[in-house]
C-alpha cells in the first residue's frame, strides 16, 4: 500500500550509533546500527506503528548522509567536532538536495550537538522553519519524543483513512 500524496511526507534525520550489530556482512543502516534509536524504530516496524510516508536518513561518521536502508560495513569511527566539521559541507549539501526534491511536511531532528554541526550549512533545513522540529533533553528524552512522534504520525494516518 504507497502512502496517500494528501498526508504529506516526513523526514527523521538520526544519529548513527556507537554500538552496531557484529554481523560481517554489509547490513542495511537502520539493522546496522544497535543503539536505543535503532531499537525503538526497529520495534515500533515489527509492531506495524511504521508510517508509510516517512523517509529516514542517518548522520553517519564514516559514510555522512545515509538512507535508512544503504547497506553498509561494520566500522569504529566516533563523530568527533573535528570530524563533524569535516563533512559539514557534504551533509548539508546531501539533505538540501533531499529536501530540494521532496516538499516534507515535517522533519525530525534526533541528534546531539557535535552531529548538528554537520547539519549547520543546509540552507533548507532553515527555511523549513516551524516544520523542523528537534529533539531535546538526554537520550532518553530524546528517544521518547521520537517515538511520540512517529506513533502520532501512524495516528494521523489511520484518522485520515477512517
């Protein structure tokens, strides 16, 4: 079933995480990563509370801007300032084409401070304004308004549908 163009469609922009799975083999981003995000997002999946509308995008250390679904390595690269200032530009250029190409109803900022300095030069997110929302507190925090999000959004779909 695609999503219905009425409702719109909605970015989360996540961080990577530390801890990954130890498969050797290439993994999908999002089965990759093994912090609490990628538990959550990947319970709420199994649950069916997934959104069809909704794209996901990873602020990688080593690979910068990531679909959700891009294959990639197990690595060990932490997302240092210095490293972040160093893909600043590829990043924001990367989500600026995104958003360039897809008129988001809304984005969802889920990122500590050293990832949002890569994030600093996209001129879009900015002009997005109200239709930006970041995440605030402690990962824990975080993570739960996240959640409350994504469930709101699989409300809002199953209104519409009613």
């Amino acid at each position: 079933m695609s999503a219905n163009p009425l409702r719109g469609r909605y970015l989360l922009i996540v961080a990577c995480s530390q801890r990954k799975t130890g498969a050797t083999r290439p993994l999908p981003a999002i089965e990759r990563y093994d912090g609490v995000n990628y538990r959550v997002l990947r319970n709420l999946k199994r649950q069916g509370l997934w959104p069809e509308n909704l794209d996901v995008v990873i602020i990688s250390a080593k690979y910068g801007l990531l679909d959700a679904n891009t294959s990639i390595e197990d690595y060990d690269l932490r997302m240092t300032r210095d490293r972040a200032l160093a893909l600043q530009g590829e990043i924001s250029a990367g989500l600026d084409a995104r958003l360039r190409r897809t008129d988001y109803t809304e984005v969802f900022v889920n990122v500590g401070a050293t990832y949002r300095l890569a994030l600093e030069q996209s001129r879009e997110l900015r002009q997005l304004g109200g239709r930006t929302r970041y995440a605030s507190g402690g990962i824990g925090m975080k993570m739960g308004e996240m959640r409350r999000w994504i469930i709101h959004l699989v409300d809002e779909s199953q209104a519409q549908r009613a």
